[in-house]
C-alpha cells in the first residue's frame, strides 16, 4: 500500500464523512433521486480512494454498490427494502474493511457472500439487462482522419435538405442514405453523431422527429468544427415562421414543471423539458433560447446542489417570466430571448465565463477563495463512460491535487464529457503529471488546460477573507493541554493573591513599624511600601490574566468542538433497526446538528443517547393498531434536539408515546421492596422517576436487548454525571416523555463547592449542590456527616462547621462539613481505576496550588429509602 501520511489523514476523514452521509440517506429512508445521486457519488468516491491506496477489498465492495446504484438512477429498480439492506450490509462490511486498512495497512478482501447477495439484487431488476453500448471504433490517424471528415461534412452538407425533409416525406431512399451516413460516422469514431442520424430516420414524420432534428444540428455543428468545412450545420427545420407554433407550447409547459420545482416539487420533469425544448429551439437555429433552455436544464438537473439550489430560488421566477413572454410573444420574442441567465450578478472577471452561470454565491465564494490562496483555476474536459478503473485512477489523482469546484455533463460533446473547473496547485505542470500518470492514454483526460481567468476588480480597500489551514490533531491536542497547564498556573495566581495572608503579613508588618525605633521603622516602612507595590502590581497583573485567560478559553474551545450532528448522524439507523425489530413506524427528527459540543463528550454521550433512543421507540411509542386506537397518527414521532444554553449544552430526547404509567412504576418498585405502598402513595413525580434510574429496573414485562424504560438508565445517569451534568425526565400519560440532558460546555473543567471535612478537602458538583446552611440549622432533610462518610480522620479547624444540601435520585439530604470554601472551576484529571471503582467517587480535579482534590458524587453517600 501507498505509504504517504498526507493521504492516509485524507482517508481516514473523508471515507468516514461518505460512510456517515450513505447510512444517514439509507436510514432515513430517502429513495428519490437526489438521493440516490447522492448515495452513488459517495460509493464512488468510496471506490476511487480505496483503489488509489492499494485496498481493493473495499474498492470490489464499493464497486457492487455503485453499479446497483446506477441501476437505480436508470429507474430499474427502488433503494428500498433488500436493496436498501443491502447497501447497510455493504456498508458495515466497509467500516470493518476501513478499520483494518487504516490500523494495520492491510487489505480486507471482499466477502463473498456480500458481494454475492449485491449481484442477486442487481439481477432481480424488473426490466431486462441494460444494452450495453457498441465500443467507438479506433480514431483515425490524424492525417487521414482529417481528409475523412472533410469528405463527410461535405456529404452531409449535400444531404441535409434530405434529412430535413424526412419530417414530410419518409422516402425510401433518403432513409437508406441516413443509413449510410450513420454508417460511415461510426467508422469514423462520430458514434453521437450516427445515433442522431438514426435517432431522426427512427422519429421521421412523428412528434419526436423536432427534437431530433436538433440533436443532428448539434452533431453537424462539431463536425464542421473539426474538419474545418460546412457539414449543412444550418436551420434544419421548416417553414418558416413555424417556430412558434412547435416551441410555444412546449416553453408553457415548461413554466409550469419550472414553477412546480421552484414551489419544491421534484425537477426531473423540468430538466426533461427544457432539455427538448432546446433540441427543437436548435433545429430551428434558436442559439440564443438554445443556451437559455440548456441552462436551465442543467440547473434543474443539479437542484439536490446547493449552488444550482441557490440560483434556480433566486431566478427562477425570472426565468419562468422570461419563458413565458417567449411562449406567447411569437417569433419575434423567440429570436429576441439572450442566452445568460436573468437577474444574475455582474460575474467576478477572475470567474471563467462559461462556468459563471453554473456558480451560486457559495461558489463563487469557494473560486475566489481558491485564486487569492494562491491556487490556480484548471479547466478538464473529463470522458464519461470509460472503465471504472481508469475513471477510479484518474479521481484518484484529481482527489490527491486538486478541488472540483464545479462541473456540467456535456452530452452532445464528441465524445460526451464532463467539463470540469479545479482550484489546482499553483504548479500546473504538477497537475498535469499526475493526471498523465493516472491516464498515459488518454482515455479520461480528454483536455487540461488552465482556465482563462480576468484581473481581479478594484475594490475599496478592506478585511481581507478568512484564511483557513488544516491543522494535525495531535498539534491541537497540545495545544489544548498547554492551555490547561497555563490555566492552572493562572488559578493558582489568583487563589495566593485571594487567600489574604500577604494582606494580614502587611498589616503585623504594618503595626511593627509604629513600634520600632524612628532609623528602623524607616526602613521597614521603605521595604513595606515596596511589597504594598508589588502587591497591587500582582493584583493588575492577575486581573488582567483573568480576562486573557477567558479569551483564551472561547479560543481553545473552538479548537475542541464539532457538531453535535457527528454524534446525531448515528441515530437514524439506530432507529430504522429498532422500529422495524418492535414493529412500530417512527419519523425522527433531529434539530439542533449544527450545535458545538466537546470532542470529549461526545464520546461520554454516545451510549447515552444510543439507549434513549432505542428506548424511546421500543418501550415509549405505542404499536400502530395501538396509537390509531387512540386517535393518534399510526406514526409516532421522535425528537431529539440540542441547545446552547448560558453556560451549558441541553440535549433533549422526546417522543409523543403513551408516557410513563405511575401506578405501574410504584407497583414494579413495592414487588422488588424499594418502596413501601405508603412511601409510594407519598411521593412526589421527580422521586417516581428517580426510581427508574436504579440498577437493573424496569417496568418491562419481557427482558429483551431493547426492552423498556429502566434497563440501563443508571449507566445513562452515571455517564452524564461524570460529564457533570444532570439528567430531567418529564412525562405526561398518553403524550409522552422527555429525557433532557443538561451538560457544561467542556467535560476538562467543572464547576465545583469546595469544601473541607476532617482536615482534607473534598469538591461537590455544583450542579447538585441546592443550599449551604450554617450548622444547626434546620435542614428540612437527613444530614449525615461527611468526614465519617469518607473515613477522614484529621482534626477539624475551630468554627460552627456548615451543612450542604445536595439532590440525588428526585430527594435531598444534607452534608455536615468543617468549613465551606468557596465555588470554582476545576480542571479534572484522568482517574485511576481503583477509585473509579470506589463509591462516592466521581473524579479528581487539580486545584490552583496544584493540589489534587477528589469530586464526590453525592448518590455514592444518598441514604437508603427503605420500606416502612
């Protein structure tokens, strides 16, 4: 395998993201076109990487699934049912397969039995095999070829009245001549231009034999370009005046499939009509409605992407307009019709023209970009239809070197092709080899040459663009712990200038002088004065630190967060599985994705979130028969949705099932003696739910892998506290249930009590701290003591002492400590796993002094409730 760590990174992260986005599209359920593009494009690039890093294992697997994708964009057959399990099989087999490649830089091969069941579902398509097309017949050589096509055009610019005229007549004789004409462009390569031939014999005197007609004006166009001589490339279609009679209707039915997208219907019809609309606006010689419709038709087949999205929303309705007046203006308005787009911007110089139109304003951003990083823009004009190999070689070597800004599918090209704008190295030549490397022949990269760009225009002076660059996670990882280590040294700072013994030294210092001898206290009073000096400097010094610090918190913070979708895009699948498993129908809905959250909580949040989920649809949501009876919609609806709230991040996880049945908890918890029928006829909602977080309860008849509210929740409630944060259930019978999870900002610092029992300091989460009493006071709760608690066997200091109130499980008791401290941030350290293991034990913080303090979780010390 390829040994270069540049494109190992590459890999890694762009494999994961096409992966993610395949089970997000698969488990959604999304089956229309754009989503089967979608799901074709990834499995393609899935395929090219993996073949330019030696690992065909993935790449055979990949493979299958494209060609059962292109089965599906040819409309023989749904990505759905088997064939949507399919890919998820296909797709959990590429993870294994990545896994591997990536930890040991081995291959994988392919299973068999995977690739097996992928072509038993290609071959049980509905319609007989895809024809498969003739291969081109070799070029001619150049010198020879160049005396061959002038003899065609000339024969074609003889025949082309004859063609024309197979609208009215359908001689004998002039379809043998198409036949022969058709014939000898094959023999010279022209397969496109032979199948228009054949295409106009096939449709003579029908309704199609328009369209067709333009498709052979646009051959005879390129064939004049490449033999330098007329090949009768004129208006093939008559009379004149009939224009507007053939294309008028076709533009109004064009407005009406156009206004349909713009209202969010699909597009496919829109792009089918403006891509004959311009065939027949082409036979008559129409360039300027010709390139319009084209155009349009290329938007309308682009709309799943967010350029083409952007401007088909912010001209269509110009468009539309635009199309409409050519309708019913007559031949007049059909000859006045400009070829750009309405309504669009006056195009950036530096902008390639012909790729202007195809660009939103994302685009143009990503090419301007692209030009002031120094990167220089390349246009390709790339062959489709060419093996997988070569295209995968030659995706590969574009991957590795250069950005597809964006690109148009030219199909009456000689041969059809993509053409292609790159953001390419500053070094053409760089580009250049490597493309030749992955394509010595020539079969994909038809043209490479650097797009002719225009000087940038003058503009105010101003803020230059945002300059983005990648960065090593590891780089950031010490960057991070660097910024801790600072941090601890600044709250160290800060708690020697607040503990007031410098204060207290100054002030006996103080009272020493006006005792001492007049020579002797000048003296002290200079050094006094001096150390009151360096005592305000620490002071400025410190305040001014505290706001650097604060900033360089939101800065770090920005370097440890992702999106809470990273962790969202796991639940769709989850909740296919689950729902087809209990037999339920759940719709899902995610809000919040773009939400920052902590790199390291994600990974506390994972299993979490993972077990509400499957909670929510197994146990929450009622069966169909059973929401329909009571007039509920068959489908159930899950939310999970984030928040930034002051401070926190709130992480909610909802469903509008049957919601938790009180008597049916109180009942489970009596049977097990965790509650006696008078305790449970006593308490409260929060303290019935609070039952439902003790291990292994459950209100499920039946113990199954998904079985019900309780199986697991402890662990739900103890990751989420070693998070430091806190865990709200809220519940209504017959509307539903909520788990709301609150969560600091970043699982490295949480904010803590301290306080001080048997001579030793211990921290309290903040969270669960309620009140702070003076010793005596009534605590309206149990208070047990906090130093027998923990064993500590050190000498209390002189004082009255104090009692905490904390919450745990929906109730509340007290803590008896020596002496409360005060409140702050504490940086958290890896815990052994002999005190992870310890009850009461909820992590280890590191003070300012650099002391290590031990976080106590206060359902460790919670007193038992026992039945009465």
């Amino acid at each position: 395998m390829i040994e270069d760590e540049a494109l190992w990174q590459e890999f890694a992260g762009e494999s994961e993201d096409h992966l993610d986005a395949i089970d997000r599209i698969l488990s959604a359920g999304e089956s229309d076109r754009g989503a089967v593009d979608r799901l074709f494009r990834a499995f393609h690039s899935l395929k090219g990487m993996s073949d330019a890093l030696g690992a065909p294992g993935m790449k055979n697997v990949a493979h299958r699934c494209e060609d059962l994708l292109g089965l599906a964009r040819n409309g023989r057959l749904a990505v759905q049912g088997a064939v949507a399990d399919g890919l998820l099989a296909a797709v959990d087999t590429l993870r294994r397969q990545r896994a591997t490649v990536l930890q040991a830089h081995r291959d994988v091969p392919a299973p068999p039995d995977l690739l097996a069941r992928l072509a038993a579902l290609a071959e049980g398509g509905p319609t007989a095999p895809v024809a498969k097309p003739a291969p081109a017949a070799p070029a001619p050589q150049l010198g020879a070829g160049a005396a061959l096509l002038g003899a065609l055009a000339s024969r074609f610019e003889a025949a082309a009245p004859l063609l024309a005229g197979l609208v009215q007549d359908r001689r004998a004789e002039v379809l043998r001549e198409a036949g022969e004409l058709a014939e000898a462009a094959r023999m010279l390569g022209l397969a496109r231009l032979a199948a228009a031939v054949e295409r106009l014999a096939q449709a003579a005197g029908g309704l199609a034999a328009l369209p067709a007609l333009g498709a052979l004006r646009r051959g005879l166009v390129l064939l004049a370009e490449q033999a330098g001589e007329p090949a009768g490339a004129g208006p093939l279609a008559g009379p004149k005046g009939g224009e507007s009679v053939a294309l008028g209707p076709r533009l109004a039915a064009l407005t009406l499939q156009l206004e349909a997208a713009l209202a969010g219907g699909d597009a496919t019809a829109a792009m089918a009509g403006a891509e004959e609309a311009a065939e027949v606006a082409a036979a008559f010689g129409l360039e300027g409605l010709e390139h319009l419709l084209l155009a349009v038709g290329d938007l309308a087949d682009r709309a799943a992407d967010p350029d083409a999205a952007a401007i088909l929303a912010a001209q269509g309705p110009a468009i539309v307009e635009r199309l409409r007046n050519a309708a019913e203006g007559g031949l007049a308005a059909l000859r006045g019709v400009a070829e750009a787009l309405p309504g669009t911007d006056p195009a950036d110089p530096r902008i390639p023209p012909g790729f202007a139109t195809l660009l939103g304003a994302e685009g143009r951003r990503r090419v301007i970009a692209a030009l002031e990083g120094g990167r220089l823009l390349v246009r390709l004009r790339m062959a489709i239809g060419v093996p997988a190999e070569l295209e995968a070689a030659v995706a590969a070597a574009l991957a590795a070197e250069a950005e597809v800004l964006t690109s148009r599918t030219v199909l009456d090209g000689q041969p059809p092709h993509l053409d292609m704008l790159l953001a390419g190295p500053s070094d053409f030549d760089l580009l250049s080899r490597a493309l030749t490397a992955a394509d010595p022949a020539r079969r994909v990269v038809l043209d490479l040459a650097p797009a002719e760009t225009g000087p940038a225009p003058e503009t105010p002076p101003g803020r230059a663009a945002p300059v983005t660059m990648r960065v090593r996670q590891e780089t950031i990882d010490q960057i991070i712990a660097l910024e801790t280590e600072v941090r601890a040294a600044a709250l160290a700072l800060a708690e020697a200038l607040d503990d007031g013994g410098a204060t207290e030294a100054l002030a006996v210092l103080g009272a020493l002088e006006r005792r001492l001898p007049p020579g002797a206290a000048r003296e002290l009073g200079g050094a006094l004065g001096r150390l009151r000096q360096l005592q305000e400097t620490l002071e400025r010094t410190e305040n001014r630190l505290a706001v650097g610090m604060r900033r360089l918190d939101d800065a770090v913070m920005e370097l440890r967060v992702v999106p809470v979708g990273t962790l969202f895009g796991r639940l769709p699948r989850v909740v296919r599985a689950v729902a087809q498993a209990s037999g339920r129908e759940v719709e899902l809905v995610m809000e919040g994705e773009d939400v920052t959250i902590d790199r390291s909580l994600v990974e506390l949040l994972a299993d979490p979130l993972l077990h509400l989920t499957r909670n929510a649809v197994d146990h929450g949501i009622e069966p169909p028969e059973e929401r329909e009876a009571a007039g509920k919609p068959r489908r159930g609806t899950l939310r999970v949705s984030a928040a930034r709230r002051t401070g926190q991040v709130r992480v909610r996880v909802s469903e509008d099932g049957r919601g938790i049945d009180r008597g049916r908890v109180l009942a489970r918890a009596i049977d097990r003696g965790l509650v006696s029928p008078e305790q449970a006829a006593a308490m409260g909602e929060e303290e019935v739910h609070a039952l439902l977080f003790r291990p292994g309860f459950s209100t499920a008849e039946a113990v199954t892998e998904t079985s019900g509210r309780g199986v697991g929740l402890d662990v739900v409630q103890d990751a989420i506290r070693r998070a430091g944060g806190t865990v709200e259930i809220a519940s209504a019978p017959g509307q539903g249930t909520s788990f709301t999870l609150r969560l600091p900002l970043t699982a490295a610092v949480q904010p803590v009590l301290l306080v001080e029992s048997g001579g030793h300091p211990y921290a309290l989460p903040a969270a669960r701290v309620e009140a702070v009493l003076e010793a005596g006071a009534s605590a309206g709760c149990e208070v047990l003591a906090l130093d027998r608690l923990v064993g500590a066997t050190g000498r209390p200091p002189a004082g009255g002492g104090a009692i905490v109130i904390v919450k745990s499980g929906g109730r509340s008791f007290g803590l008896a400590v020596d002496r409360v401290q005060r409140r702050t941030d504490l940086l958290l350290r890896p815990m052994h796993p002999a005190l992870s293991a310890l009850p009461g034990i909820g992590g280890v913080g590191v003070l300012g002094n650099g002391e290590p303090v031990v976080v106590l979780e206060p359902d460790g010390f919670a007193p038992e409730v026992t039945p009465g």
